[in-house]
C-alpha cells in the first residue's frame, strides 16, 4: 500500500496478478485491498484495471463519492495521464513513433488476447518515444490516446 485515506486506497501492483477478480482465479489485488480494509463489494472500489502481466500502480475508492470522482478523472484527459514505461529486446529503429491500428478480442484463442481486426476492431492508438537503450534493451515510453484499446504490450 503506497497511500491511503478516508476516499482512495493506492497499491502497487506486481507483475503476473490479476487486477480484479476474473473467470480463473478469485485472487487479484483489487480482493487482497478489500480484505484489508474491510470494503464489502469490490466492484464499488475499482477505479480502474492494469494487464495481468503490468506492473503499476492502482488506485482504489473508499466511498461513493471518491469513485465517481475518480472515474471522471480517468475519462478526462486534463486531468490524468497514463504513462507506461515498456523494456524491449533490441534497439528501436526510430526514436519516436506511433502505432494505430483496429483491435478487438481474439475470440478463437479466448481469455485476454487481443487481434488486428479491421472489421470489427476498435480504433487503438499510442505515442512512443524511445527513453533509454542499454545492454540490447530499449526502454521506450509509451502513452495510450484511445483509452482501454491501447494494450501497448500487444502494440510492440
């Protein structure tokens, strides 16, 4: 637990746990935060969800009041911005670009795979900036536009 007070609970998330509860496990860090602050239902405290394999902080809701507030803010760019820091094999050939393609679920693998799809696919967009390359590894940064159809992961 990174912070807390009377309307948010901050945690950091490790790599490799789920968010919320899903259809294979129970155990997520959102049900690991509501039984140490005695929060009722889980679905009133999720503000918002990271991949299973992301590593990050998430923030939680106490009350009502602090997850409307906070859903507003993640729904209005001006007020928050999602910056994610990614490590690649290699050395990226440009500095700077970005990826916009159209993804949806990839229905025929199931669970959270994710596919280009040009029919059905929602529009997916993200900025990237090359931040650092050492040792045959680039840290690049990445910075979703479009929201929840980012999955910058699948995007590299």
């Amino acid at each position: 637990i990174v912070h807390h007070d009377r309307d948010i609970i901050v945690a950091d998330k490790p790599a490799n746990m789920l968010s919320v509860p899903g259809l294979s496990s129970d155990e997520s860090l959102a049900g690991t935060v509501a039984r140490m602050f005695g929060i009722e239902r889980i679905d009133k405290s999720i503000v918002h969800r990271l991949d299973f394999a992301t590593s990050g902080l998430m923030v939680f809701a106490r009350n009502d009041q602090a997850l409307k507030n906070l859903h507003g803010q993640f729904r209005k760019s001006q007020y928050l911005r999602k910056v994610y820091l990614a490590r690649v094999w290699g050395r990226m050939e440009d500095a700077v670009g970005e990826v916009s393609v159209p993804l949806g679920p990839d229905r025929e693998r199931g669970g959270p795979y994710w596919k280009v799809d040009f029919i059905n696919g929602k529009e997916s967009r993200t900025l990237w900036k090359v931040i650092d390359y050492s040792s045959g590894i680039s840290t690049v940064e990445l910075v979703p536009i479009t929201g929840r159809y980012g999955r910058s992961r699948f995007l590299l």
